[in-house]
C-alpha cells in the first residue's frame, strides 16, 4: 500500500502557508494573528502578559488563551510565524501564524482520527499493517525542525525507511503525482482563508481524486460545525462532485481547537466500495505487530470512536444532508 | 410519572450557591471570577476592554474569551454575580460568578442531553409522553428573573401547569423528598469547588437514591474527560457505592464550555433495569404531541447521538473502568 499524507504522524502543519490566519483582521479590533505571534510577551493583545491568545478572522468576537509557562521557540520561516511554548495544562504547545496547530496533552485526538479514520477503512489490513511506502510532504522546513526537536513522538516517523519527507508544496505534489497511484492521501491542512483556500475547492480535489487508485481513500480537515458550517457544506457540494464512491463527514473533539471540535471529509474514489462508517481493520485491537507499537498505544481511537465520529447532531445532520 | 429537575428547561444553573468559582485563583495571577464579573467592562484581568474571560482554579492557565455586543444585565443576587451580555457567535451568554452557564445559539446540546439522555432510557414512553408532575428547584430567584426575560425558550416552562418552581436548596429539597417518589432527578448543578462540592459527594448521591422509585434514573453534570479526570473518577467511586441498578458515564460537546465537552453520570436504582445506552424512546422521532412541540423541534439531539455519548476515547475509557 502506498499513502500519501502531508503529515501521517501528526500536527496540523502540512499544505500551511504564510498568513493564512489573515493579515487584517479588523473584526478583532486590529489585533492580527501575527501580532500576536511578534510582539506576544506583554502584547496587550494578548488576554495579559505572558499570555498566548488566538484571535482570528475565522472566529471574531471570541478567543482561546494559554498562560506561558515557558517560551521554547519564536521565529519567522519563510512562510509563518512559528511559535512553541509550554503551558500549564496541554504540555507543549505549536502555533503558526498565531493559530494552535498541535499540543502536547490535547492534540492526539486530532492525529489518531485523521489518520485512522480514512486507513481503517480500507479493506486490505495486510497492506496496511505493513505499509511499503508513505510521502510527507511539508512545505517549512522551520516546523519540521520544531517539531523533530519539541515532539519526539510526532517526528520519530521522519526517520522511517518507508517515508520519504519532501519540502514543498503538497497542492503541486498532489498535481503532479501519478495517476492512480495512491492508495490514500490525508491532507492535514490549515484553516480554508489566504493560500491554504485553494485546498478546499474543487480543482484540489480533482488533482486527489486523479491521484488515487480505484477505492482509494481521502481525509481532509474540515472545520468546526459550530463556526463553519457555510463552509463544510461548500465542500461538501465541491466532493459530491468529485468523488463517485462516497463522501462522509465525520468530526471529533479537540480540547485546543476552536469550539472544542473539528471535522473531516472521508471521501473514496469509484471503484471497491469503502464503508467508512464501519473499519474493517480494527486498530485498536493490534498486537505488537503494529505499525504505531513503536509510538506506545493509541490514546483516543478505538473502532467505536470511528463509528462515533460520523453520527451528527441534528442540526448539522439537517443542514449536511440536505 | 414525576420528574424532580434543577432546570428541565435548559441552564446549568440550579444548585448554584455563590462564589462557586472561588474567590482566591491565586493559580491565575490573583485574577477571581469575581472581579471578572464586577469590573467587567475596561477591566485589566479580561482579555481586552468590552471582552468577557473566563478564569477559573478550576482551569488554571486557561481562558475562554468573547466580546461583549451589548451588556443587558449585571448584577449581584443574594448567592452570586449575574451576568448577561450579547456576544457576537453565541448570542446571549448568561455568566454566575464568571462562569459561563448557557448560551444562546452554544447552549443547546448541554440543555438537550441532560434532560434526554435519562428520560430517553426510562421504559414508560406513555406517561413519559405526557409528564404529570415537575419540581424545579433553583436556589436564586435573580437567575429565574433573567431567565424569564432573556431566555424565554428556556423559562416557558415555569409556567407550565405541571410544573412547581421551588425557590430554594436543592439539596435540602431533595433529602427532604418522600422515599421512592421520584422517576428521575436531573441535577444540573455548578462546578464541584466551593458549598456545590457537596452535590458531587456520597450523602447527597444516597439523598438522591433515597427519593428515587426502584428503577429510576438521575443524570448529574459530571465534567469534562480533559480537565477533571480525577473529580469523575471520584463521582464514579461514589455512584457505584450508592446506585444499585447501573452506573454510566457520557459526554457531549458544548462550544463554550472549558475544553469544548461536558459529562453527565447517568445512573438507576435497584429494580427494573435500565439501559442507558439503547434509548427505549426515539424522542427525535416523536410527532405533534411531543411536550417540546411548543419549543420547536430538537436541535442536537437524536437516538443516534444518544448512544454515541456513551462511547468514549481510549484513555479516558481505560481510566474510568479500571
């Protein structure tokens, strides 16, 4: 089996470009993601001094703070503001451009479901539990480096003789890539405004659907139900369109990330039906054969957890489906 | 049948005693829930001016932050600081000793569940259908004025011909109550710090289990996996010492709550047994005579979900059945 995945072990860094948080976000009152990235010890728009808050044009009028215990590292790639630090209760905590893309304590359940949700439901476990071949493709070398030096447990797959990590753009890797080639492609992208937009509109999606084999597997990031749900249901109409095995939706609960939830788009290609809402490899019951035995078990996704992740509230459901 | 509820109608309110949230968060900078509350507008400790934050002991080195729209109403009741203010996502937000209790457009799963995760698992749908007797109990007679008149979804029901509003100690209704005559106790109670601590304790549990028929069901708010996993492991301890019949933890998720998600202990007494986790009725599917008809229809929750708040993540599903 061969994956493509712009970040199989983790954070939410793959496909970020710079400025995606927006540059002027005047319904925040002026303050900017990047101020908040610059100017954060006693920034006054921070919630206080030493205090890191997330403001963005994707959700004004409210904000998540984390007090710092203990700045680690604040730099300018050639792409985004990067910025690590400790804080009190989700261990070490990475935002680019100021928005949090991964903690240490509270940022698995996003990992484990993006990746797990689109592999456990691929029919062929053997592939899959010895996986020949996985593509990362990440385009800042700044947070490859971050993370290899802050998170040892998301990075330790950079040195696998399966992967290949490539810096570069994932949207013209995708474009690029062979037709039919891939088995699955996840894409851990940032929020839908600046560059980042283009991956979640349909010529993207042309390029995945292109890319994958027959019963190939896609999962993307897809946003909150509480703030976007304008959003998800443009991409929705945007994977109806493209993909002819199915489309799902399916969400999940991140402590860190705006509203306490996000979402993703499990979408298959036309070919060997794919059941997302029903693994056929159950994951959490592997012995020591498996992949991630290395890494210590898995802390949130289990077979039940997956089945979960595609039942909607009822007004979500209403607006999803209709 | 007869239903003892704190609020069947929605904020997690009743059984709120003042300064819940404690008056010394030495944790947070010396920043009190209080002075939150009192000086809000300009306020240094809030993120910015016109901004509400949410700072709690029980958060630490966290706060969730909006803007304020438009204050409607502050003031101080005889247990607490009430506060209500238009926000920009959430609509109106109403805040006890600055804590965030209900949201306008937010609040609803919280509401939702607490009253239909029990009521949904009790094999009476007939006399379910049509609720003879209600007893609300709500300690402070500030938060039903504000109520009344800021949130009439939520308040239509004080004047429901089946309903009784007590103003008073809910413990000290509920220890009162006849052996036996109750077919559900919801107790939508306030974080466990400060006099609410005793409703997360063994007497008030077997008060509880005293005013219940054999078989009948309590739901309590039981916090969040990601911040309290030991106070849940606590309440749980007690519950299975007290409640004979079963004993069963699930979540939901909540936009403006700390981490995004909320428990609930759903739990029965000895006698005909209840299943929790297979609804015996589909509320969702209920026509015209449905008593929420009035209200509209749900917005969050259906059978489905019903059953998914029971499954849980990995670690937490280790912790709390060991």
């Amino acid at each position: 089996m061969e994956v493509i995945s712009t970040q199989t072990n983790g954070s939410a860094i793959t496909m970020n470009y710079s400025h995606h948080n927006g540059n002027s976000d005047h319904r925040n009152g002026g303050t900017t993601a990047h101020d908040n990235g610059r100017k954060l010890l006693g920034n006054s728009n921070s919630i206080k001094p030493g205090w890191f808050s997330e403001f963005s044009v994707l959700w004004p009028g409210e904000a998540f703070s984390l007090k710092i215990e203990n700045l680690l590292f604040q730099g300018k790639s050639d792409y985004q503001d990067v910025m690590l630090f400790e804080s009190a209760t989700y261990g070490k905590v990475l935002t680019l451009d100021g928005a949090i893309q991964h903690t240490e304590n509270g940022g698995f359940p996003y990992t484990e479901m993006i990746v797990h949700l689109p592999l456990g439901s691929i029919p062929k476990p053997k592939k899959f539990f010895v996986v020949e071949k996985i593509d990362i493709i990440e385009i800042d070398d700044v947070v490859v480096d971050v993370s290899r030096k802050f998170f040892p447990y998301l990075s330790a797959n950079f040195n696998d003789p399966r992967v290949t990590l490539v810096l570069g753009d994932g949207a013209a890797f995708v474009k690029a890539a062979q037709a039919g080639y891939y088995d699955a492609i996840i894409v851990d992208s940032s929020d839908p405004i600046g560059p980042a937009k283009d991956l979640f509109e349909r010529p993207f999606f042309e390029a995945v659907a292109k890319a994958l084999r027959p019963g190939g597997v896609v999962c993307t990031q897809a946003e909150s139900i509480w703030l976007h749900m304008h959003i998800i249901k443009q991409i929705i109409a945007n994977c109806r369109q493209v993909f002819k095995g199915s489309v799902n939706y399916a969400w999940t609960t991140v402590p860190t990330y705006p509203t306490g939830v996000i979402g993703y788009m499990l979408c298959s290609t036309e070919g060997p039906e794919v059941d997302f809402k029903n693994p056929v490899n159950a994951i959490d019951k592997l012995d020591e054969t498996h992949v991630n035995s290395k890494l210590g078990p898995l802390k949130f996704y289990n077979t039940d957890i997956h089945k979960a992740a595609f039942i909607l509230p009822s007004f979500a459901k209403n607006l999803i489906e209709s």
